[in-house]
C-alpha cells in the first residue's frame, strides 16, 4: 500500500517514469538537473520504518551543482542521510600525463602518441581523467580509420579543429 502510494506520487511529477524493474538496473543521471522534488521522493523510496530498513541504495555523483541542490530546505532530510562523501578536485598535469603513458604501456604500445600529443591532450583534459581517456578513445579510433602508425598533434588537430568555411566571393553590384 505504501509503495502504490509512493509510485502515485512519483508518476504525478515531470520527468519520472515509475515502472516495475525486471532485473537490476544501472542508470546515470545528471542529479543536479533533477527537481528537490523528485529527490525527496527518492529519500522516501530508500527505507522503511522510519529509516530501520533500508530498501534502496543511492550513489549520487555530481559536481558543485550537486553539493548546492542538496542545500536545498527541502533536501537536508536526504543531505543528512548521505554517508559517504568524496569530493575530488582537478587532477594534477604530472598525474594526467603518468595515467594516460600507463594506459597506452599496458595497451601494448607505449610510443602510440608522440609525446607532444600527450601534452595536448593533458591541456585539454582541464584535470579530468574521463575527458582525457574519452579524447585518447576518440583520436585512437580517428587513428584506426587512417592506419596511423603514431598519433601526434596533427591528428589531434585534424580531428578537432573546426573546418574552415569559405565564404562565396561577393560579387560585385552593377550600376
């Protein structure tokens, strides 16, 4: 009865789905984005008897815009029941560049990027491991379709960089 009661509460809200899962799920989401309304309904759905059975496990992840949402009045009852909390903070340059010579040595082929390249991509990554593995994913399959024996800054700016568009001649008015 309480779970109809939840449910009906839930599907009553924008952007939920409220469904019977037939097998575990995993689902990323931006919880940021999600209303305080939506969240608290969730804290409701995670326990019973008044929190002495925990029904669902939650592992919210997030930016800053995360931690700011959770200050929300309407969210401190879900805040304070947040036990573990992991706030990282931009990656160094040296360990960016170490994680990503590591990868391509266990790949099987250490010289794969010039060492320029690296650098790059490290630059771009802004201190963030999964934007500078998804860059190295994304230039090693550019690689793969132009049988590149090694990936420099020439690939990396013949994938990135935006095509040059050439504006038509104006032609010249009669008179």
């Amino acid at each position: 009865m309480a779970l109809r009661i939840v449910a009906e509460r839930l599907a009553a809200l924008r952007d939920v789905v409220v469904g019977v899962l037939e097998r575990p799920q995993s689902k990323t989401a931006d919880f940021y984005r999600m209303a305080p309304e939506v969240l608290s309904e969730l804290r409701l759905l995670s326990s019973a008897d008044f929190d002495a059975t925990s029904l669902l496990t939650m592992v919210l992840s997030g930016d800053d815009r995360l931690l700011e949402l959770l200050r929300h009045p309407d969210l401190v009852p879900l805040a304070t029941r947040i036990r573990t909390r992991l706030h990282t903070e931009a990656v160094a340059r040296e360990q960016l560049a170490e994680l990503l010579r590591h990868a391509l040595a266990k790949a099987g082929n250490a010289s794969l990027m010039s060492a320029e390249l690296i650098d790059t991509l490290v630059d771009h990554a802004a201190g963030n491991y999964r934007l500078m593995m998804t860059l190295g994913g994304e230039l090693l399959a550019y690689g793969i379709s132009r049988e590149v024996a090694q990936l420099d800054e020439k690939c990396f700016l013949e994938l990135y960089q935006p095509p040059r568009t050439h504006s038509p001649a104006k032609k010249k008015a009669r008179t």
